[in-house]
C-alpha cells in the first residue's frame, strides 16, 4: 500500500506521474508555488490534523485548490498534504535562509522601525540587496547575521539543533515556534545541505548507517526509538525535542534510554551514524 504523506493523490486530482498507477478524475502536472506564511500547517485532510509544518520560502508543487484549501508535495522532502490557501504564494528563488532561532523583518533597515513578519531558523528568503547591517528581502529587511546564503551550508547538524534548545515542544512542529523529535531532525540537517523526511519513521529508514549495537555513540549520530529520534550531541548526552519534558533539551544519553523503556515506549531501535 503506498503511503499517503509521499502519494500526491487525493481522488479528485493525481500527478502525472502517477497516472495508471492511481485512480483519479484527472492528472496534473502542478505549478510551482511556495509558503507565503511564515510559517504553515501541512495537513493530513483539509481542516484535519497536521502532519507537519512548511516554512516561509519552502517550495511546493501546487496540484489543487478546492473549498479553500491548498493540496501540494513540498519540494524539500516529497510530503504530501494541505495547506490553508490563503498561505499559498507565487514560486520564488530564494538565495538565503535564517539560520538563527528566529529572526524579524523589518519596514525599515532599523530595529527601531516596524516588524512585518517573525520568522524561524529554515524560513527561506530572496535577498535583493543590503544596508547596513541589513539584508533587503522580498520579506522586508533581515538583519545580516541572522541570513546565511543557500549555497554555502553549515557543516554542524548539532551546533544548529542547540540553538533551539529550549523551543516548546509540538506535535508536526517545525520551527522556533514549536517543533518535535523529527523536526529539529530535519531542520538541523537542512541547514547544513542534507536532504532528510519529515517524520521520525521515515528517517529511521532512510537517514546515515546502522551501527552495531553497542558502538560508542559519536556527535551527529541518530538514536532512534519506535516513533522517536533524538541526535546525540556528546557520547553521555542527547540532544531532542521530547514530550516528557515538552521542550528541546540536553538529557543524559543512558538515563534518557532507561525513562523512555519504563515509560512504555520500548528500546532503542536503530543507532545510526551520517556519512
């Protein structure tokens, strides 16, 4: 059976591509679009629950527009779903991406002026000149050292998740203003270049080498358990965004594995390393 979060068909409407694979009343080829919000739901069903989170700039093949909602595969990972039209914007060619926690954009290249938007660590911009220590973006001014461009990508996937630390933990979340086990995943691995999927199972299959069980864990490795995944940022300590605690946060490696087994959610699953 495939899956529907990577399966952009929804029975009205099909990708091409999937046309003799999928039964749909027509097939499309789609427009490309991107998030006009900084940031936006990506739902299983039009007004259902959310599946995860797209971002300010994220590119995303548009396939439909009914009753109001948007139906559309994100570029970055293949995940299909429904964003609120409204959050819908034209394509755009963004050049840098916020890489602090969050960041604002200004009326003004002066912190004194206006904020127009708050956006996340991964939000996605158009720079179209500088003054000062701002950038000009097609979303108004960024301060400078808060962009980093596209085409030069951190070489740290832990250094980008500890500047999260401490941002409330939500179910599909995304960004600074809430995320989960997988999300910080994705997020920290974006910044620096790597593709990775949005939901813990997926990474589980598709993210680094599996290691023997009992190799010593390294900075950058992946611990996962059945429907969790945290990164480890030293060998004695995890790095994850958690429900127990409902934050992202440093736990201890070896006590972190004995609460998550007491609580109900089994052992560690796969213990893998990034190339």
């Amino acid at each position: 059976m495939s899956d529907r979060r990577l399966t952009p068909a929804n029975g009205r409407v099909a990708a091409e591509e999937l046309r003799g694979i999928v039964t749909a009343d027509r097939y499309v080829t789609g427009e490309a679009a991107s998030i006009a919000a900084p940031v936006a739901d990506l739902c299983a069903a039009p007004g259902g629950a959310r599946d995860r989170q797209l971002l300010a700039g994220a590119e995303v093949t548009l396939y439909e527009v009914h009753e109001g909602w948007a139906f559309v595969r994100a570029a970055a990972d293949g995940y299909v779903g429904y964003v609120a039209h409204r959050h819908i914007g034209p394509a755009t060619a963004p050049t840098h991406v916020v890489s602090t926690m969050a960041t604002h954009a200004y009326v003004a290249p002066d912190m004194k002026s206006p904020d127009l938007q708050h956006l996340s660590m991964g939000a996605r911009l158009t720079v179209t000149g500088a003054e000062g220590r701002f950038l000009e973006t097609d979303r108004g001014f960024v301060p400078k050292s808060h962009l980093r461009a596209i085409e030069m990508p951190e070489e740290d996937p832990v250094a980008v998740a500890e500047r999260l630390l401490g941002v409330p933990y939500l179910w599909g979340g995304n960004s600074a203003l809430g995320i989960d086990c997988s999300g910080i995943v994705q997020l920290s691995l974006a910044l620096c270049g790597i593709p990775a999927p949005g939901d813990s199972d997926m990474q589980f299959r598709d993210l680094g080498t599996t290691l023997p069980e009992g190799t010593p864990p390294e900075r950058g490795d992946l611990i996962f358990w059945k429907g969790h995944v945290g990164s480890v940022a030293d060998p004695d300590t995890l790095l994850h965004a958690n429900a127990h605690h409902m934050r992202v946060t440093y736990e201890p490696l070896q006590p972190a594995i004995a609460r998550i087994a007491a609580q109900g959610d089994g052992p560690v699953t796969r213990h893998a390393r990034l190339s």
